[in-house]
C-alpha cells in the first residue's frame, strides 16, 4: 500500500470517528458487554460453557475507553479456565480522540498484535481472549484483567522503581532481538510500517509540529532555552530526523513505550500494554522513549549508561550480531530523545491523553533530559 493510499485512508478512518453512526459487527462499548456476548465470543469455543452474569468494577478514559469486569461462568465455563476477571478496552468517548484513534490506525493495529502477533511474545503481553476493529475507531478488545493477577500497572505519573526499569529493558530486548532484521517484517508483519509508511504519518506530522508549538505557548517552566533548541532543531530538520528511524537494522516496535504503558509482575518481570502503535524502527527509539519521559532526572542520570549497557548484552544475549557499541548506541539515545520530547509536547498540548499529572510529569521529565543530553545539537547535527 503506497503513502498517498495509507494516508486517504486516514482521511477516510477520520471522518468515520466523526461520525455519530457508523456500522459495526458488535459491540464497540463496555456497556455493550452482557453475559450473551460472553458466552458467544469468550465462551463460544467450550462445549456448554456460559456466562451466568457480569459486573462492572472501576476504569479510566482518556485515548481509549478502559474497564475492569467480573464474569460468573457456569461450572463448564470454570472447569475450562474461562476468565472470571476482565479487562475491556473499547472506542473511545470523545469524537477528538476518536479523530486520532481512527486516523493513525491505532485500534486496527491493536487488534492485528492480539489476533496475529501476542501469542509470539506471550511473555511481554496479556492474553487476549477477543479482539475486532472497525471504521472510525470502533473497537473492543478482551483482555486478562491483570491486576487481579497480581500485576502492577503504572501510570506516567509514578516513581520508577530501578528494578522495573530494568524488568523493561530486559522486556524490549527479548522483543527485538525476536524480530530483529526479520523476513517477517517484510512478509507476515509487514502490516507494522516503517515511520514514514505509517497509518496517517503526514497527519502524524502535523499533529506534532502543532503539539510542539503549543506546549511552548503555554509558558511553562521547564521550557528553557535548551528545550526551546530541541523545538527549533526538530522545525529546521524534521525531514532528515525522520529518516533515522527508518535507519536500520530495524525490529518490531511497541512503539508507545511510556511507563504508563507498563506493568511489573511479581515474579520480576515487566510487560507491555497498549500495543496501538506498533510500528517498524530501530530498538534504541524504544528504551529512549521510555527513559526519557519514564525515568526521573537523577533516576535516569545515575542510571541510564546502565540500562543501556543492559540492552545491548540483552541483544547480543538473545542472538543479535550487530548490536552497536555504547558510545554509538549512547548518541542515537541523545538523538531520540526529541521524539520523546515531541510527544509530551503533544501531550502537553492537547488536554484529554492523558490525565493532568501524567502529562506533567511526562513533560518535565522530558525537558529535563533534552537539556542534560544537549539534545538540539544532536538534532541540527543532521
């Protein structure tokens, strides 16, 4: 599929999420979900098994709609193994975020990781038990509800624990090195586009630079004369900085690597959610991504040399040949970091992504971290 048609299908998926109708092939809501539904799409593939009742516990709303449910099975439903706690993750409310959710293809790519790709890397993910997209960024999708599990999901906002940062890190590199330089990019996956070639990506672009300018409008003060150099680099050179995420070897991106996209679980390790923005990049965009806005100041300054240091044994651990050196992987960090500044920019500048005190704390980990990295000379360096 060419740019030109990706991106009028965004166009297409755009005016679909603004839609006040739009047909789809079942429920798109978590208050659409009854004991009926369950036993038809979770419990259909179990002889006899069916949902007796379901209730609502808690959720949260924001670039999607997020709610926690228990279900009662009947006896052949619990002798299967059919989850009595969910997690269902649905279109979003508001038509804006919809907007966004529909024309960067974001809940048709969840969808495709959960049906074609999670059982890959089980270890890093939730089970899905049910998953459809359609037009307009009317999905649902049926998740383990893995805080009943005993996981702890985190939220932007929150202190990073080192042993979670390095659970992370240990995360992404069994990710990459899984598809790193692949045939499957080009084959099976070739869904999960490179940056250019992604769902939307001159809307992407625009979304971006406009985020960029208005987060500095908002006269913050954490935006220093270092961060408003990143601003100015990222406006003077975009195009060229946009290449080097297509600069190989490329692997399979999680692509949306804040700390609030993860959890930790009680055996050590760490995983990944919101798998929306799957895409196809260089591995060292992802651990930038989640340092950058994830890790506090003086968390991220005594330990960054080594968490980065750990990602690339990980790589060479995992059967990776060509795992750069430090000072070469430590300089694609300085430069990648923008990216990450950019989308707490966005963020920052678009209120409803995120709640208040996650955007925050984004941003000010961000700006700190392109001052203390001189990130706008690695960027007009290009």
């Amino acid at each position: 599929m060419s740019v030109l048609v990706t991106n009028l299908r965004a166009v297409g998926q755009l005016a679909a999420a603004t839609s006040p109708w739009v047909p789809v092939r079942g429920p798109s809501r978590s208050d659409d979900i009854t004991a009926q539904w369950l036993t038809t799409h979770v419990g259909g593939r179990t002889f006899g098994a069916r949902a007796l009742s379901v209730a609502a516990l808690d959720g949260t709303t924001g670039t999607t709609d997020r709610r926690r449910m228990t279900v009662e099975w009947n006896d052949a439903g619990k002798a299967a193994g059919l989850p009595a706690n969910i997690f269902i993750k649905s279109s979003p409310l508001s038509a804006k975020n919809r907007g966004m959710v529909a024309a960067l293809d974001m809940s048709v790519n969840e969808v495709r990781f959960y049906n074609e790709l999670a059982r890959d890397v089980a270890e890093v993910c939730p089970r899905s038990w049910y998953a459809y997209a359609g037009w307009g960024a009317r999905f649902l999708i049926v998740l383990d509800d893995i805080v009943h599990d005993g996981a702890r999901p985190f939220a932007l906002a929150d202190d990073c624990p080192i042993e979670h940062a390095r659970g992370l890190i240990d995360a992404f590199a069994r990710l990459h090195a899984q598809f790193w330089d692949s045939p499957r990019l080009r084959g099976d996956l070739a869904w999960a586009k490179t940056w250019s070639a992604r769902p939307g990506s001159l809307i992407l672009k625009r979304f971006y630079a406009k985020g960029r300018r208005g987060a500095l409008e908002l006269g913050l003060p954490e935006t220093t004369p270092a961060v408003r150099a990143v601003s100015a680099a990222l406006d003077a050179n975009i195009d060229a900085y946009y290449r080097e995420f297509e600069a190989g070897p490329l692997t399979l991106l999680h692509g949306d690597s804040h700390l609030g996209n993860t959890y930790a679980l009680p055996d050590g390790r760490s995983g990944l959610l919101d798998w929306q923005v799957i895409w196809c990049g260089p591995g060292l965009r992802e651990i930038t991504y989640f340092m950058v806005g994830g890790l506090e100041p003086e968390a991220r300054r005594s330990y960054e040399r080594e968490l980065i240091e750990r990602y690339l044994e990980a790589l060479r651990h995992n059967g990776v040949r060509d795992v750069p050196d430090y000072d070469t992987a430590f300089n694609r960090y300085r430069l990648f970091a923008a990216e990450a500044w950019d989308a707490s920019a966005m963020t920052m500048a678009w209120p409803g992504l995120q709640a208040p005190e996650n955007a925050q704390a984004g941003w000010r980990r961000a700006c700190q971290a392109v001052e203390d990295l001189d990130t706008a000379a690695a960027v007009a360096s290009l």
